[in-house]
C-alpha cells in the first residue's frame, strides 16, 4: 500500500511538473538566456512564460535557483528537459560579483512613486510643520535659501522632508447594500489651494442619506529636503539643500522615510481579489494609462494586497439594444424594455503589478495593456475570466 502511495505522489509530482513546463512556457522560450543589465524579473518571465505572474511556481522548485528573488546579470537561465533554472550546475562566475540582483519591474522609472511619493494620514499633514516665509520676502525658495517654518521642534542640522499635497483619497457608501465602500481620489487641482479648505473639506459631498464619506488619506509629493539652522518657539529656519522645484508658502515639513519602499518582491498571483477593487486614479493628466504607467487602486494592505501582486484589469461590458428580438416600435420591446437589452461580457484591458502599498490604497504598474486603461477598470483573478 505504502509503495502504492509512493508511486501516486510520484506520479503527480511528475504530472505537475510537466504541466508547469509544458502549459506555462511560451512556445518560442530559447533553451538559454544570459541576464542582461536592465532586465527585470517580468521582462524575463515574459520571454519564458505565457504567464508571467506564474514565475515562483516554475522557478522556486528548482534546485538550481538559490533565490528566486536575487538573479543578477551575467547568469545563465537554462531550459533543460523541460525545466527550467539557472545554469547547467548553478549560476555561472560573474564577470562582477559586485553587481546588483535584477529588480521586479522598472524600479528607475518609478521615482515619483517610489521615493517621491507617500499617502499620510490626515493628522499627520494638520499636525505638521508648515512653510510661511522665504528668505528675504521671496515668494519662492531655492537650493541654498532659508526657508522659515512654523510648529517645527527639531533640533539644529535635523534634515527633513518637504513635501506639497498633491490629492487627497476618501471612500463613500456603496451603491449596493452590503457592498465595500466606494474608494476615490480627488486631485489637489479639483480643491481650494488653502490650508482650511485641504484640511477640513474632505470629499465633494462629506454626509449622505447613505451614510458619510470617510477620509483616508493625503498623497502628497516629497520634492525637498530642508536642514533646520536654528530651532525657535513659534518659527524655525531651515535651510533649503535640495529640490525638484521650488519651495513656497503652505508646503509641509515631514520626517524623511529611510526606507520608502521593498525593492524585493516577486511578480505572483494573488489568492483572492478584493471584492470591487478598481482603479481610481492615472499618474499623469491623461484619461487613461498605458503599458509602463502608474495606476492608484482602491484596495491596500487591508484588504490583503502586497507586492508583486498582479491583476488583470477589465472594463465593463456595455449594454445594447437587441433589434433583432425586440425591434423598435414593436410591442414587444415597449413590455419588456429590460429583457430587450443585452449586457456585453467584460472586456480584458491589461495587467497591472502592485508595487507599492499603503493601508487603504495601492499603487500598480501598468505591466501590458491591449486598451488604454481608465479610472473605474476594475481588477480581476489573472487565472480566470469574470
């Protein structure tokens, strides 16, 4: 019985492994390629799967992967009897050993929203230091001019971050009884440019019949970074040490995150989506995104959402009218006005890969799109069709 067993689990273990290699590889995958400076771990499981979120589950059970999460250039990927790994014996002697394992995506092309950009609390920003001067009466501030702050307690030669608001996330009732709460960003272009205004008016429309609009968060733009010269009871100077433009009255002074975000995460599928995660802002002033751009979406750490995370992203089927069945001017659509109109199925947009996460919101990169992609798409199992 046992060998039996033995043999069962053999046998499936087998099976997996072939199903893995033969249903997940593309067809035109090269028996080698040689990591490249530049790479990425999606370009890579793009050349070699037709499901890249699939990469840990083909690359973790070969022994010949060390660490699926550290591939650096100058290795050898192997395709060898329908496996796949690194090297015939091991990753090869690299010509650097100094060199830097390859990031999941494109981390040079994220900046702004890796380093840049932040989502706090709405304490944190009413509560934090702020900008009312600039040396010598100027209305704006430069690299090498002293900035004065007010509420600032910092010792002398504390560096900080200055940062500007650039938008603000809340959440209202949901349409459907029993559903999540509807997430949404408001642009600081679409609000007063005022302290009060920033601070108190949290949503176009703060109390409903259905309930109240719940605020979640600043994003805000780390732009600067400030060094305090002398610390006062009411106003502290600071002088100005760098920017990616300048500084004026109303900006904030926050402390500078170390460690801003996990370069360290693997492209994979998630277990479960969130019920109703969307998208519900573009990173530029477009109306709509395309491979290689960033998209906030409406779930965060909260709900289970991480690094690597890939979705794909759909856009509702349109409703249209059946003529064929229910012809205009006939009775027949006049009774049944409902029946004579078709829903469309969901239409597959693209896929998109969490790479930055906060509580309540989540940042993704555009990975491919065959559409443009709008505020709205909603996100669905990568493995599945909704």
């Amino acid at each position: 019985m046992l060998k039996k067993l033995l043999a069962v689990s053999a046998g499936l273990a087998l099976a997996l492994t072939v199903y893995a290699a033969t249903t997940e590889l593309r067809s035109d995958a090269p028996e080698s390629y040689v990591v490249k400076k530049g790479d990425t771990l999606w370009s890579i499981a793009g050349r070699f799967l037709n499901k890249p979120w699939h990469w840990p589950e083909v690359w973790q059970d070969n022994p010949a992967v060390k660490n699926p999460h550290l591939i650096y250039p100058g290795d050898t990927l192997m395709l060898r009897d329908g496996h796949v790994g690194v090297g015939e014996f091991g990753p090869r002697i690299r010509a650097d050993e100094g060199e830097a394992a390859i990031a999941a995506i494109p981390l040079s092309a994220l900046k702004q929203w890796l380093k840049n950009t932040r989502i706090v609390s709405e304490e944190s920003l009413r509560d934090a230091p702020h900008v009312v001067g600039i040396e010598e009466n100027h209305l704006r501030g430069a690299p090498g001019q002293l900035i004065y702050v007010r509420g600032l307690s910092a010792q002398a030669g504390t560096r900080l971050a200055l940062v500007r608001p650039i938008g603000r996330y809340y959440d209202s009732p949901p349409v459907d009884e029993g559903k999540p709460r509807e997430v949404h960003r408001q642009s600081k272009d679409s609000f007063h440019d005022s302290r009060k205004q920033i601070l108190w008016q949290h949503g176009p429309i703060e109390f409903t019949l259905k309930g109240n609009t719940r605020f979640l968060g600043y994003e805000v733009m780390d732009y600067g970074v400030v060094e305090v010269t002398r610390s006062g009871q009411d106003v502290s100077s600071a002088l100005l040490v760098s920017s990616d433009f300048e500084a004026k009255d109303g900006d904030y002074v926050l402390p500078i995150v170390d460690a801003p975000y996990d370069a360290q995460y693997m492209p994979h599928r998630p277990d479960s989506v969130p019920d109703r995660m969307r998208v519900i802002a573009l990173s530029d002033a477009f109306n709509a995104a395309g491979p290689m751009q960033v998209v906030a979406l409406s779930r965060g750490s909260e709900d289970g959402i991480e690094n690597g995370q890939t979705f794909s992203i759909y856009q509702k089927g349109a409703k249209v009218d059946d003529t064929t069945d229910y012809p205009k001017g006939t009775f027949r659509k006049f009774f049944h006005p409902k029946d004579s109109r078709a829903k469309l199925p969901p239409e597959f947009v693209g896929n998109v890969m969490v790479f930055r996460t906060f509580q309540r919101v989540s940042y993704g990169l555009v990975m491919d799109a065959i559409k443009p992609v709008h505020i709205g798409n909603f996100l669905h199992d990568p493995d599945s069709v909704p």
